[in-house]
C-alpha cells in the first residue's frame, strides 16, 4: 500500500505491518514508528472536534479567547461523504475496504461506521 493509505496503526508504529506490505515501505518508519513524533493523538469526530481543538490550542498555549474565534473562522466544510458512500461502495466492496482498514479498528478501538450496516445484505467480517 502506498504509504498515505496505510493503516493508522501500522503508520505509528504500534503493530508491525505484514512483510508484502513492509517491502514496498520506508523501513525507518516501520521500525521506528511515528507516534513519538506527535504531541496530541485524538479522534476525529464531529461530536467532540470543538472540545478536542480547544483542548489542543490551549496546550500550546494559544488563548482560549483566540481559540474560539479560531473555530469559529471555520467553513463549515463537510464534505457529505458519510451519506455518498452508498452510490460509491457495494456489498463486496465495502468489506474489502473494512477488510483492508481492518487492523485499524482492532487496535484503536473503533466503532463500525454506521453506513457500513446500511447496505444491503452487509455482514460483519465477510471479505
């Protein structure tokens, strides 16, 4: 896999990727990981981007004040990709991205994105 769609987890270093998927890879990165390298991991998500920002930019010791006004310059840009996936992925494709993604789930704990279920005849685990 080219190396910006890599699985997360393989990305930081925390699980050793398989040897076919290694060999076409920076062996730096895999042997030596990339988490070290960052000072705040979060997940994204709409829920809590606002709390997690404010959490991050006060770290850093931007004024909560600052912060505010920044979050509120956003544009507000959504993409609307969680409702197109139906046009763009079918039944066996979707598992295959899931199956692809697969150790990213595992090892940062995520939930099954809700569309995944919303298709037709999907089932958990079939590739």
């Amino acid at each position: 896999l080219n190396q910006h769609f890599l699985p997360q987890a393989y990305f930081c270093g925390l699980v050793a990727p398989r040897a076919d998927a290694a060999a076409s890879s920076d062996d730096l990165l895999f042997s030596h990981g990339t988490l070290p390298r960052f000072h705040h991991v979060v997940r994204l998500s709409a829920a809590t981007f606002a709390a997690d920002m404010l959490s991050v930019l006060a770290s850093v010791g931007v004024a909560e004040s600052t912060a505010h006004r920044f979050l509120q310059m956003r544009d507000g840009h959504d993409t609307g990709a969680a409702g197109r996936v139906r046009r763009y992925y079918t039944r066996e494709s979707a598992a295959a991205a899931r199956g692809v993604y697969s150790v990213d789930y595992s090892t940062f704990r995520l939930p099954e994105p809700a569309w995944l279920a919303d298709l037709a005849g999907y089932t958990h685990g079939i590739r």
